[in-house]
C-alpha cells in the first residue's frame, strides 16, 4: 500500500476534515437539515490519506462511508456535536479543511414529545448555531486552515470577506451557476483564493478531481 511508505507529502502530518450536513433537532423525528451530500469531504479525506496523511473524518449525517487505514471517520449529527467533536483534535493538526454545510440555525428549544399538529400557522424559533471554522481561525496556532463558501451573488468579493473573517488561509468557492455542479451532483466548479488574493479558477471536474486539485494548491503554500 503506498501510503504506508514514508516520505509521502503529507507522511506524519495530522489532518482534519468536516463534511456532510447537520441536522438540528425540532422533536424526536423532525430536523432542519439541508442536501449536503458530503461526498466532498469524503473524497477530500481519501487524498488526504493516499498523500500519507493521518486524517479525522467529522461527518454530519451521510450515506458515503470511507474504509482506510489512515481515516478515522467520526459520525455526527448536530452542528454542536460537530463543534466538540472538530475542537478535540484541532490542537494538534496540521491541516484543517471544512468541507461541511453546518446548519446556521437551530431550534431553539427541542420539544420531547412529537409535535401535534394544531393551528392552520405554526413557527419555530431559531437561534445561530456556533460558527465552527470560525472558531477554528480564533484559535490557529500553526494550523493551515482552509474553508469553503457557497454563494450565490458577488462569489468572489463573498468569499474573500470570509476568508479574512476567518483568519484563513485560502478558501474554496463552489459555484453553484454552472450546469452539473454543486449539491447532490458528483461535479464541484471551484475557485481556489489564498489569504494573499491569488485567484485560481478550475474546469468543472468530479469532486475527486476537485480533492486532487484542493491538495494540490495546499501543498504548494504549506510548508511545516
Ligand atoms: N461553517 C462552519 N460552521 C458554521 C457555518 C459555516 O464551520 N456554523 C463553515 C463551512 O463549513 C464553510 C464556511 O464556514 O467552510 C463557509 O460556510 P458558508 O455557509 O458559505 O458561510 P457562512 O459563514 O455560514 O455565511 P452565510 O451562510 O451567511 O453565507
Ligand atoms: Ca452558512
């Protein structure tokens, strides 16, 4: 097996990587949750893990599954379960990508029982959900952090805004305007933008193509 040779890129270096979505509670069957596959986190771990890489896989709720000597895949469901589980390892990686679509929202109060339907209108308030890689750029050390954004207006100028916000070191922005890509879809259109604004636009390409071409650019700027 390759990766267990030494002297790969990322031999001996520890990496973390969320994906999928959360699910935020209502009741005992209901969530708010969003189409996040998860797949490019998953296939994010996988390069990670053939360039020799120690990897922590922190999913949200996910059909893909991943089965790898070197990826030690952590299931969560919520966005605050994905926060604890990301902040017990984060102090000693190398390398942080987050890949996942965390719900900005919960509900704020979870019932225990099953809702009843009652009235013709019904609404449940929702409070901000801790802002995990935002956190994460709080509290870099040597770590080399990388985000993704989504966004649907002005995507460039968005996702440098949030690259500074937080204290990145580049950021992925997914197109969602081009044919094929995006959620539920196998292909990712993406632009790679490091902290120093250099802008690096892709082809549309399968998100493990997308996964090769993210290491790529991480492993010419990461120097241990
Ligand atoms: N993210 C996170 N925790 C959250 C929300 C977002 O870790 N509670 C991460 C995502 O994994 C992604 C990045 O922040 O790497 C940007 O997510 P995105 O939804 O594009 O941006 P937000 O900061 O949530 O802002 P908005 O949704 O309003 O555009
Ligand atoms: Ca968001």
């Amino acid at each position: 097996k390759d990766y267990l040779q030494k002297g790969l890129p990322l031999s001996g270096k520890k990496v973390l990587i969320t994906a999928g979505p959360t699910y935020e509670a209502i009741d005992p069957v209901r969530f708010i949750g969003n189409h996040a596959s998860g797949q490019m986190g998953y296939e994010l771990a996988k390069v990670a893990a053939n360039l020799g890489a120690q990897v922590t896989l922190v999913s949200g709720p996910s059909h893909f599954s991943v089965s790898h000597d070197l990826i030690d895949l952590r299931k969560v469901t919520s966005a605050e379960e994905m926060y604890n589980e990301v902040h017990s390892h984060y102090k000693h990686i190398d390398i942080a990508i987050c890949a996942a679509a965390v719900a900005d929202y919960r509900p704020k109060t979870v019932a225990d029982q099953k809702i009843k339907k009652k009235e013709a209108e019904f609404s449940i308030e929702l409070v901000k959900t801790k802002d995990i890689l935002l956190s994460l750029g709080d509290q870099k050390e040597n770590q080399f952090l990388v985000g993704f954004a989504l966004e649907t207006e002005n995507e460039l100028e968005n996702a440098k805004i949030k690259l500074k916000k937080k204290n990145l070191d580049a950021i992925v922005l997914n197109s969602l305007n081009d044919k094929g890509a995006g959620f539920g879809k196998p292909t990712n259109k993406i632009t790679f933008i490091d902290k120093n604004s250099s802008i690096k636009p892709f082809e549309l390409k399968t998100k493990a193509e997308v996964a090769k071409d993210i290491f790529d650019e991480i492993l010419n700027r990461y120097h241990a």
